[in-house]
C-alpha cells in the first residue's frame, strides 16, 4: 500500500515499521525515516494572578497573590511583614511576620480577631490593621 513520505512527499511504499515503547520508525522506499515520538505529561492550568507594588527605589511595598476564591496580601510597609488572607472577600487569616512578634490569628481560633489585631477603615475608606503585640500596622492604601 502506497503513502506519501513525510519528508519528500512523494508517494512511496512503507517498508518496515520498528516499534518500541514510546517511539515508533517508519522506514520508506525512498530511504527516508521518519520518527514518531509520543510523550505522555499531565499538564494543569490553574488560574492565579500576582502582583507586586514596589516604591521609587524597586523596595516592594506590598505582595498579592489571587489564586480562585483565595487571596494572600503581604504589606512590607513600613518594615517586616504582615500577611493577610482572604477567602470569598473575608479575611480569614492574618499573620505578623515580624521576627521577634510572629501574633498570628486564623479563622476558627480560640481567641477572637480583636484580641491580636486591631482592624479599622479610616474617612477616606482606607483599612488599616494593628498587630497588637508588637504594634506594627498595615494600611491598604
């Protein structure tokens, strides 16, 4: 049975077909081979988005990474950390970076938010975050 080769295109017969686990060699009457390789990868696509806002210098002010309903936000201002997380537009994580502090509150903790971290929204709609163990602050804009 005749098919036209790969390489050259002209109708040619195939004469030998070597097979072996993931490659297959067509040999043809005209002399070319041609080489089929089949390559089996799981690949996933899943959907985030990152940002990062840096000041005059290139410092990074503040880290924020979306990925579906759950958002992780670190404020590098005015120094150290402090990582928010949100869920659905909740916060339902926050966490003092701070060496020396480490305050640390989750949703579903013994001790209420209140407790560890002063959360409030200025005039100008600005929420600003308060560790209250070490005093460092967080401000979303």
């Amino acid at each position: 049975m005749s098919e036209f080769c790969p390489a050259c295109n002209k109708l040619v017969e195939l004469v030998n077909v070597e097979k072996s686990k993931n490659v297959t060699v067509n040999t043809y009457s005209c002399g070319h081979k041609h080489i089929y390789i089949i390559i089996n990868e799981k690949i996933s696509i899943k959907e985030s988005l990152g940002i990062k806002v840096k000041d005059k210098k290139g410092k990074v002010l503040v880290e924020s990474k979306i990925e579906g309903p759950i958002e992780k936000r670190i404020s590098r201002k005015p120094s150290k950390a402090i990582q928010l997380v949100f869920k659905e537009g909740r916060i339902v994580h926050i966490h003092c970076k701070s060496a020396e502090c480490q305050n640390e509150w989750k949703i579903g903790d013994e001790d209420p938010l209140d407790q560890k971290f002063s959360i409030i929204q200025n005039q100008e709609g600005i929420w600003i975050i308060t560790c209250k163990k070490c005093g460092r602050e967080y401000s979303s804009g």
